[in-house]
C-alpha cells in the first residue's frame, strides 16, 4: 500500500477540519472563557499539543503500513486521531475552573490565577495519561467476553446525536451554507462519483462553504463566521519546553481532580476500545494493547510539555475508510497540527474558518458510524444495538436541558442548576430528567451492559447476561454509573460507596437471570428480522 492515495486528500480535509474544530473549541474556552493569556495558549497549550498529535498520527499511519503489508492489502485506514471533545469541555468547565475562582477568591492576580488553572489542567491531563496508558494493558480483555454490538453500540448512538444530529441542527440554522454543503456530501459520498479532474471533495466544501459563511456575514450581516481579533502577535515559532515544575506544583489540587479525572480517565479508555473493535469490523484489526498505550502516551507526553488536554483515539474509523483514507490521511494531519500550532498560524484558521463551512462531512462520519452500528451487527443482535444506543441518546438529552438551563440561567439572572428544578419540569411538562440525568452519568457503560447483555439473553446465555447486571450494580455502587449531583453550572458524577436504587435494581434482575434456567423452559430463539 502506497503511503499516499488519492483518498487521503479527502480524509485529511475531514479528519484535519474535525482537530480544526476541537483547536477553535480550545481557543474560545481558553482565551475566552477562561481569559488565557496569547502568551499562555499559543506559547504552551498549543505547541504541547501539537507533538501529542504528532506521536499519535505518525504512529497509526506506520501502523496501518505494517498492517497492509502483513495481510497484503491496499485497503487499511489508520486509526484517527486527535484531541477529545470530551476533555476539552470537562477540564475546562470542572477542573481548570474552579482552581482558578478560588486562586482569584483566595487574592491572587488573574495572571496568578490563570497559571494555577492551567496546571490543574495539566495535572487532569496527565492523570487521564497514566489511566489509558496502564488502563491498555489489560482492558483489551474484555473483547474476549464483550459482543460486538455491545462495542459498536455505543459508537453508533455518539454519531448519530453528538455528531450527525447536533450538525445537522446547526446545518438548518444555517441552511444557505448547511444544506448546500451536506447535499454535495451527500451526493459525492452516497452517490459514489467524484468531481472531473480529480479535485477533493473535502477541499470543494470547505472552500464553498467558507466562501458562502464570509458573503452571509459581509451582506446580510449573518454572525456566522468566527469573528475576534486576528491575533498577529502570537505567530512565530513557538518551541514546546517540558513543565515538570508547574506539573508537580499542582499536585495540591488532585483530591478535587480526582473525582473528574477518574471516570473521564476510565471512559475514554472504554471507547478506545470499542474503536479499535469498529476498526476491526471495517476490516482492519489492530493490536488492541498498543494501540491503547500509545494513545495514552500521547497524553502523557502533551501534559508534561503544557497542554491540559488529553489526545485520543478518534470516532468514525468506518467513515474515514469510506471516504479512501488510507495511512497518508494520518501523517498530513500530524504534518498540518504541527505547522498551525508550533507557528501560532492557527489564529488564521480561527478568524477566517467557520465550523459550519466543513460540518457536512463531520454529519457523514456520524452516519457512517451508525451504519456500521447495524451493518456489522447479526441481524439477530440488531435489538441489542437499538438498546445499547439509547444511552448515548439520553447524554445528548442530558446536554440539551444544561443548554437550556444555561440560558435559563443567563436570561434570569438565577442559577438554575438545582435539584428543585428536575420536579419543576416533573409538574410543568412531566419530563422526567432525573432519569435523563442518570442515564448521563457513566453512559458507556449502561450502554454496554444494556446491549451485552441483551445480546446473551438473545442466545439464551442467561447467566452471562446476569454477570453484565451484576457489573452494573458494582458500578452503580461506586459511582461509575448513575449517581450524580449539581454544581453552579453541570452535573457531575458522584464517586462514593452507596447501595442506592439502582444497585438494588440490577441486583435484582441478576438474581432472575442467574435463576432463569432452573425457572424456565428453552424456547427457539426469537427472530426479530
């Protein structure tokens, strides 16, 4: 397989456009939100993570060379790469947060303050390394007893809602730029043509859509595009130097971190998994344990040279390779991240890119995902998949009340964020969050316990389905799963022993499928298709 096809143009647009994305997130949460320093975000944040970017993408891209030279194929994609949406808004919002309002409440400078939530960042960063990296060493086990739609499942639901949906959304508040670039996705990517010439389809969306974002804004006056300042100041080399002393000085805050750091740790370790495993079933099978302790390497090298948020493997592995991204997609990425984030250009990007001008192909990724969700599934086990997305479904819920709270919030002048309001909406709407919010906390493991272990009862493996109820209530007891409280702005989870409710509930419904066979008789398996 050649180290670069045709195809990679188009997956270096989407996979480079997605980092391009979670890059303007940081920017607008660091300099804005936090009020960051250029000095501090373009001299540190991102020169640091650049190389974690860079460890990462060169490897899979070797990684998918050697895969396509063992097995004789032209076909490998390597697994995408780059910086977690999930980290960037937790840390920011729960851990870099806080430390700095009570550095500032405790009467230190907001240049003191700003450095103090930075190493919390950095301490959350390289917590959540070290729980991937050793996490890799021996949570590839659970493919040996996990079924593949409890893996897929999980995927399936974050593309559809996270990804797809939530695009989507914003493609028809915005349509003129929206629908016209998701029906050229559309045509070009379901319908199997390219443009003459052999222009990239990525590069032919991205231009259209900026183009028709920048004549909404400057004729309609559409706040469309990402607006600010053109920072100027901050381009030149900026060379990343090891932090190891801001590192160890925040070792003071790790029991508030802690309770952040551990389940996010855990999480994302579990979707790495389940990514390698939708890797594996477009047709490329990656050692899971390698695979797992460069990606929290990766994180651990980023936050022990500034940046305080975590690299990751990326969702949408299937879309990649649809679109003909093999190994070269992964190095123009590392290649593109280094020279935007070591030269401060990025402030380019941020001024004149807006996120709706390449979202059409990120609605693609989260189709694909979904797809696959079903198309690598026995059709069988298909029940299993539609349980095991309804978790992801209800987090994306979870998110769109705090959107509407926040607001709430604003409008107001009150904070909102309190229990008092769950039978608020009980007596107005009878919508009942608290089982939203529930379902929230630790969605991707009820994901997989749902569809784990719907998928034993489908082949009447009964005790194998009480054992993933069983791992249910352990991690409902913790605090892995379900437990949740409200602080001024979220809900978080609450790591704490308790035999709550929904201990006593999977506790339950274990004991009935441990007893199953001794209670009932066997029945041919039900055909649901």
């Amino acid at each position: 397989m050649k180290l670069f096809v045709k195809g990679d143009i188009d997956g270096f647009f989407a996979l480079g456009l997605d980092n391009m994305l979670m890059l303007i997130l940081m920017s607008g949460l660091c300099q804005g939100f936090l009020g960051f320093s250029g000095e501090l975000f373009y001299g540190k944040i991102l020169p640091a993570t650049a190389i974690g970017l860079i460890i990462g993408n060169i490897y899979y891209a070797r990684e998918a060379l050697k895969l396509a030279r063992r097995e004789n194929r032209t076909d490998v994609c390597a697994l995408p790469y780059g910086t977690s949406i999930l980290t960037v808004v937790v840390f920011v919002f729960l851990a870099m947060y806080p430390v700095q309002q009570l550095s500032l409440a405790n009467g230190l400078s907001k240049e003191e303050a700003d450095i103090m939530a930075w190493r919390a960042g950095l301490l959350a960063c390289f917590a959540s390394g070290l729980i991937e990296f050793f996490g890799s060493f021996v949570v590839y086990h659970i493919r040996r007893f996990t079924p593949r739609a409890a893996l897929l499942a999980t995927l399936g639901g974050i593309g559809f809602t996270f990804i797809a949906m939530d695009f989507v959304f914003r493609s028809y508040t915005y349509p003129l730029v929206g629908i016209v670039t998701l029906g050229i996705t559309m045509l070009m990517y379901f319908g199997g043509v390219k443009f003459k010439l052999g222009v990239p389809v990525g590069l032919v969306i991205l231009v259209l859509g900026t183009a028709i974002a920048w004549a909404l804004h400057i004729f309609k006056g559409v706040p469309i595009v990402p607006g600010g300042e053109l920072q100027t100041d901050v381009i030149g080399f900026h060379l990343p130097i090891p932090v190891i002393g801001d590192l160890v000085a925040a070792f003071g805050h790790l029991p508030l971190l802690l309770p952040v750091v551990a389940p996010i740790g855990i999480i994302h370790l579990v979707l790495s998994l389940q990514l390698i495993e939708s890797a594996e079933a477009a047709g490329d099978k990656y050692e899971p344990k390698s695979a797992l302790a460069v990606n929290g390497a990766g994180t651990l090298v980023a936050a022990m040279l500034g940046s305080p948020f975590p690299t990751t493997l990326y969702i949408g592995h299937p879309g990649w390779k649809a679109l003909g991204a093999r190994a070269g997609y992964s190095v123009l990425n590392a290649i593109f991240m280094a020279v935007i984030c070591l030269t401060g250009l990025a402030t380019v990007f941020f001024y004149y890119i807006p996120v709706e001008a390449g979202m059409a192909i990120l609605i693609w990724i989260g189709v694909s995902m979904m797809t696959q969700s079903f198309g690598a599934s026995p059709k069988k086990h298909i029940p299993a998949v539609v349980l095991g997305i309804i978790p992801p479904v209800g987090a994306y819920v979870a998110l769109c009340i705090k959107h509407a709270l926040s607001a709430g919030s604003i409008q107001s002048g009150t904070i909102l964020f309190d229990a008092s309001i769950l039978q608020t909406m009980i007596e107005a709407r009878t919508f009942f969050a608290q089982g939203v919010f529930a379902m929230e906390q630790g969605y991707v493991y009820t994901s997989m316990v749902l569809a784990a272990s719907t998928v034993c009862i489908i082949e009447q493996q009964f005790r194998a389905a009480a054992a993933w109820f069983f791992a249910a209530a352990v991690l409902s007891m913790v605090g892995l799963m379900h437990q949740y409280t409200f602080t001024p702005a979220d809900t978080i989870s609450v790591l704490k022993f308790e035999f709550n409710d929904w201990f006593w509930s999977y506790l339950i419904v274990a004991a009935i499928l441990y007893a199953t066979p001794w209670l009932t008789n066997k029945k041919e398996t039900v055909d649901f298709h």
